[in-house]
C-alpha cells in the first residue's frame, strides 16, 4: 500500500468516525427536541384553552370586566354594552353567541367570581399567551417545533437548522450543550446550507469553483483544490465590501459638491427666472381683474336693465288695474245713476196722478168724476219691476284679494329665484388656488356664525315656536297653524327660514333627544315615507342626538359616532367645498363626524324632536 493510498484511508477512517460523533449527537439532540416540542405542545394547548374559556366572543380578547347576561354567557361590559346600543331602536336586545332575545334590555350585573379567576389567570401568566399577531402568518418563518397552529419564528439556529419561536428557543439558553450553538435571524433558507450529496453543513468555500461545500467535498471532489473556511471568505469579502462602500461613499461626496456647485451657479438664474415668472403672473392677476371688473359691470348692468324691465312691468300692470278699476267704476255707477233718474221721473210722474186722483176723488159733480175717472183710474206700467234688487257684492275686495295673491306668489318665486341667484354669484372663483383650511379653534367657527330662524309654514303642528323662532319644543296640543304647502304634515320636523350657501357655522342647544340635520328645499313634506324624515334620503343629513350616544344618518346609512356627551351641538358648513361637521360643544370643540360630498342645492338647517323635547338655535353674534 502506497503513502497516497495510505493517507487516503486515514482521512477517511477520520471522516466516519466524525459522522459517527455526529450522528451521536444528532440523535441525543433529537431526543431532547421531541420532549421540548411534547412540552411546548402541551403548554400551548393549555394556554389556548384557557384563552378560548375565558376569552370575550365580541372582541376576542381576556374578559374585562365581566357581565353575565341572562342566557348565561358572558362578555366585556362595554362589548355587551355597545352591541345592545346597536339594537336600542329595535327595542329587542339578544346574545350574541345564542341569539335569545331579551325583552326589555337586562340588566348589566358584574359577574364577580369570573372576575377573579380572569385576574388569578393573568398572575399565572396567560396574559403572556400568544396573541394572533405571534401566530406565522405567510410571509413570517414558522417554528419548526410547534404543532397545529406554528407560532413565528424569532432566531434560527446555523446549528441544529432549525428555526424557533420565543418559547422553543429557551433551552438554548437554558442547556450547556447548546452553548456553541450559533443563533441567527430567522431563514427560510437554512436547508440550502446543507450539502445536497453528503446532506453536511457547507462550512467550507471553495475558491476554486467559488461554492460553499461541506467537509466530505473538500476531501472528494473538491480535493487538491484552494479551500479555505466559510467564515474566513466571509472575513476577506466583507473587507473588499467595506473598501466598495468607502468608494462608493467618497464618489457620493464628491458629487455632492459638485450639486452644490452647481447649485449656487444656478440660484441666481433661478431668482431671475422666478422675478420673471412673477412678474408675467402679476400682469396675468391684473388682466384677471379688469376681466372680473368688465364682467361684474355687465352683470349689473344687464341686471339693472332686467328688473327695470320687471319694475316698469309692474308699473304697467298696476296702470292696467286701476285703469280697469276706475272704468268698471264708472260704468257701474252710470248704470245705477240712469236707474236711479228713472225711478226718480217715475216717482215725479206717480205724485202728479196721485194729486189729480185726489182733486177727482173731492169732486162733488157726479157726471165730471165719472167722465174723468177712466182716464185717471189707467196707470201707465212701470219700466222697472216693483222692487229693485242688489246683488250681494263685495264690490272690489275680490280685486284686492286677487291682487294679494299675486304678490304672495311673486314673492315666492323671487325668493326662490333668489337662492339660486346668490349660489350663482357665490360660486364665481377665479383662482385655482389651494382651499382654504377649516376653522381649528371656536373662535375661528364663530367667524362664520350665522343667524338661524324657523320658518313657522314648514313646522309640524305639534310643534310650538317662540324666541323669534329660534326655539322649537315639541308639545301634545295641535297648534294653529294655517295650511301651507310646505308644512310637514307628519314627521315632527321644521326647517330655516335662511338657506345655506358658502361657509356657515351655527350650534343647537337641545334638551331631550333631537336630531340636527340639513336639508334641501324640496324634500318631501307630505306623507310619512322615508323621503320626508330627516337622513332617511339623499336629500337631507342628520345626526341624531341621544342621552347616550350620536348616530348619523344619510340616505338611509346609519354610522355610529363616538365623542363626549354635550347639551350643545355646532354645525360647521362649507358648501361648495362640500363640507358639512358636527362638533361637541363644551369647553373644548370635539369633531362628531365629517362629511366629504358634493352639494348640488342650497342647504337649510332642521331639527327632529322627541315628545316634550325642546331644541334651540343659538345667538352667536
């Protein structure tokens, strides 16, 4: 046997007894593993139950504050409490979990006994256990030593290649064995350090054919070829990598240095571009103005011209009834004083026969009264019936009446006319500039504070104004009020009499459950559908005001709102930026909910009311 064939025995005497060594170890090690992973197994299924015991079905969290309700299942206190809220309208209240229902809503009562077991539980330390952000999720690495669900993995070791969550990883702290053990951060990758023919860990670089390789290579195919260990290469390649970064670092600096440069040769260039920039901007803004000053102009003078056309109208009109007025006058009264000299002739004419009848009825001459008598005795007929009868008229108050009401519906249309031309005007922007920011401080919401009175023709009956119609109280007795299209006929609702364009804020002190909404003018007023209540369409918003809770309400979409319990509500409104806020007011101002829409209509503010519940507009100014 030669010294070549000698040495090559020896080498591989020496490899199998170190696989041997390692095997060893290998099975020791499992050994230890499979009773970690039967105890860790073991825990975990205890923790989960004891979780899943005393775990709330709403929030899937530890019980706080336990409640058991009538069923006998129990949850947190604010769980149960806030899923009952949801159902509050319905005035039926049920479980959860069961879905028995509960008439009227029960009771909360803290369960004490579950209380403490929940509070003995987390001194134990199931407040330590696992929650669903620890579980591995798919771009997390697993541990490999749990079962069922795997928890993620916090280290892996190049050793044992085996990844481990936080509670797995402990006998690697715990035992001496495993004290050389190198813990890395968690890979996917760690099969790909094994060698895929000797199934070794690749401790070792070949310089040769630039590939990690484990021991067996180096001494088998990889024999006789420059090797050197992988940390080693690791060593040599991190100080050629940190020379790069030094270059890469300097060529950065230098580069900066030279944007400065050029920066400073540009920033003069750059103030002159920008003084030329500005000042074709201020010839831009002064041309805008003599626009806006021509278009201004025109508008009021074709609006000068436009109501002076209605004005003269008018004129024309009112000419035209006193004219009518007046003939009608004359031709009645002619009519009646030609009757009336008629009648007079006619009462002249009856007087002188009755006188010569008279002289004939004292005649003593027999022959001469009896020769007279049938010429007096024939009456000439009247023209005229016996008796002259007048119509019961009221003469011209019908006229009056007439004219009346065409004013009343003048006025109408102008009103109306009118909303629709300030929108118009308001609505002119010339800049597109950037919005401007909303009101922070009460203060600044105080600046756009508007006046809000009721309008008494849009009330519901039951519904008592006073305060200048600033104040609303819903009460039992049927109220006055005379018919008018625009009454609600049915919910107990009443809209402003000011509609609402531009930026506008105003507040509501209620007492009692009130809903503060906004509305378009044509929503509907008669009947009782959804299209008349408040948030119940898409042409009103309202936030209903409870003892206990806030709820909006648009279209029919209710959204539970959150904020502190206040007397008083602010209504911040930015119309054509689509804005619509409800606040909280107290000390502080505390946003409700904000609405982000597009208003196609000016807005008027309402109120909803409870029985015997009173809201009031606010005098801000």
């Amino acid at each position: 046997m030669g010294v070549t064939e000698l040495t090559d025995l020896i080498r591989c005497t020496n490899t199998r007894v170190q696989i041997r060594a390692q095997t060893s170890f290998s099975y020791q090690e499992v050994k230890l593993r499979r009773s970690l992973t039967l105890r860790g197994e073991m825990e975990q299924k205890a923790v989960q139950l004891d979780r899943e015991t005393f775990s709330c079905s709403i929030c899937l969290d530890l019980l706080k504050d336990p409640v058991t309700i009538p069923c006998g299942h129990s949850y947190c206190k604010n769980c149960i409490k806030d899923h009952w809220d949801t159902e509050d309208e319905k005035r039926i209240h049920s479980c959860p979990q069961c879905r028995k229902s509960f008439t009227p809503r029960p009771e909360l009562l803290k369960n004490t006994m579950l209380a403490v077991l929940v509070e003995e539980l987390k001194k134990t330390g199931l407040q330590a256990a696992p929650a669903d952000l620890c579980y591995a999720g798919p771009e997390d690495v697993a541990c490999d030593v749990c079962t069922g669900r795997k928890l993620r993995a916090v280290k892996s070791c190049s050793v044992c290649m085996v990844s481990f969550c936080e509670k797995h990883l402990q006998p690697h702290f715990e035992i001496p064995a495993y004290g050389k053990h190198k813990l890395v951060e968690p890979s996917e990758k760690l099969q790909e350090n094994i060698c895929s023919r000797h199934d070794e860990v690749m401790k070792i670089f070949c310089r040769t054919d630039q590939q990690c390789i484990c021991y067996l290579c180096s001494v088998d195919e990889h024999k006789g070829h420059d090797t050197v260990s992988a940390a080693a290469e690791r060593t040599e390649r991190q100080r050629e990598l940190e020379g790069s970064r030094h270059n890469i670092q300097q060529r950065i600096q230098d580069r900066e240095e030279d944007v400065k440069l050029l920066q400073q040769e540009g920033s003069r260039h750059n103030i002159q571009q920008r003084i030329q920039d500005r000042e074709e901007d201020v010839k831009l803004l002064q041309q805008e103005v003599e626009a806006i000053n021509g278009s201004a102009d025109k508008a009021v003078e074709h609006s000068e011209k436009i109501f002076t056309q209605l004005i003269r109208l008018m004129e024309e009109r009112r000419s035209d009834v006193k004219q009518q007025v007046r003939s009608q006058q004359e031709t009645e009264v002619s009519r009646v004083k030609e009757l009336q000299e008629k009648l007079e002739q006619e009462i002249t004419e009856l007087n002188r026969k009755d006188a010569e009848l008279k002289k004939l009825s004292h005649t003593e001459d027999h022959n001469q009264f009896l020769h007279n008598y049938p010429s007096l005795s024939a009456l000439s007929e009247s023209t005229h019936s016996s008796s002259i009868k007048i119509r019961p008229l009221k003469y011209f108050e019908d006229v009056t009446a007439a004219v009346s009401e065409l004013r009343d519906k003048l006025q109408d249309v102008l009103r109306e006319t009118w909303t629709n031309i300030s929108l118009t005007v308001t609505q002119v922007d010339v800049l597109l500039s950037n919005p401007q920011p909303e009101p922070e401080t009460r203060a600044d919401f105080l600046r756009y504070s508007h006046e809000i009175t009721l309008d008494p023709n849009t009330a519901h009956t039951q519904l008592l104004l006073s305060e200048g119609n600033r104040k609303v109280t819903r009460v039992s007795k049927q109220q006055s009020y005379s018919s008018h299209p625009d009454r609600f006929t049915d919910k107990y609702q009443v809209l402003s009499r000011e509609s609402l364009t531009g930026r506008c804020y105003w507040e509501v002190e209620r007492r009692g459950d009130v809903d503060v909404a906004v509305a378009y003018k044509n929503i509907r007023r008669a009947g009782n559908s959804q299209e008349c209540g408040f948030g119940k369409n898409d042409k009103s918003w309202m936030l209903y005001c409870d003892t206990n809770c806030y709820n909006f309400c648009h279209n029919k979409v209710r959204t539970r709102v959150s904020g502190p319990r206040s007397s008083r509500v602010g209504v911040y409104l930015d119309h054509s930026a689509g804005i619509l806020s409800f606040y909280s007011v107290s000390d502080t101002m505390t946003l409700l909910h904000r609405v982000q829409t597009t208003f196609t209509q000016p807005l008027y503010a309402g109120v909803w009311l409870e029985p015997n519940t009173t809201a009031e507009f606010s005098k801000l100014k």
